[in-house]
C-alpha cells in the first residue's frame, strides 16, 4: 500500500527493544517503554507502531494533524 510505513524491525536485546529500519538502529526502549511497546506490538499493525516510535511524528495517509494551522509570515 502506498504511503504506509515498512522496512522496520525489532528484537528484544538484554531486556531492551532494539527497533531497525532497513538493517540500521532507529530506536532503543527500555523498562517500562519497551514492555509497552512489545504488548501493543502483538496486537497492532507493527509497521505503523515502530515508525511512530521511531520517527515520534509519523501520520498514516488517512489521518489528520490537529491544532491550527502555521500562518504565514508577513514581511515586516
């Protein structure tokens, strides 16, 4: 599908979720975090999961940001 998150991949490394992205670390959880991750991970699309983890920011296609919108700035 296009616009959908891939590449990524984790294992569990000494009690920490070590998550790649195309053979390089993204991103490393530990305690709580990675427990967290790993339960959701089970039971959701994984892709899109490690993607918002690893980038903080990731939209799917179909969802929204919310809040307003940057205006532009005048010049002064």
């Amino acid at each position: 599908m296009k616009g959908r998150p891939g590449g990524f991949t984790w294992e569990v490394v000494d009690k920490a979720v070590v998550i790649s992205h195309h053979g390089v670390v993204a991103a490393t959880l530990r305690g709580e975090k990675a427990h967290q991750f790993v339960r959701e991970a089970e039971k959701g699309d994984q892709q899109l999961l490690m993607s918002r983890v690893a980038a903080g920011t990731y939209k799917a296609p179909g969802e929204r940001r919310t809040g307003p919108k940057p205006r532009p700035r005048g010049r002064r």
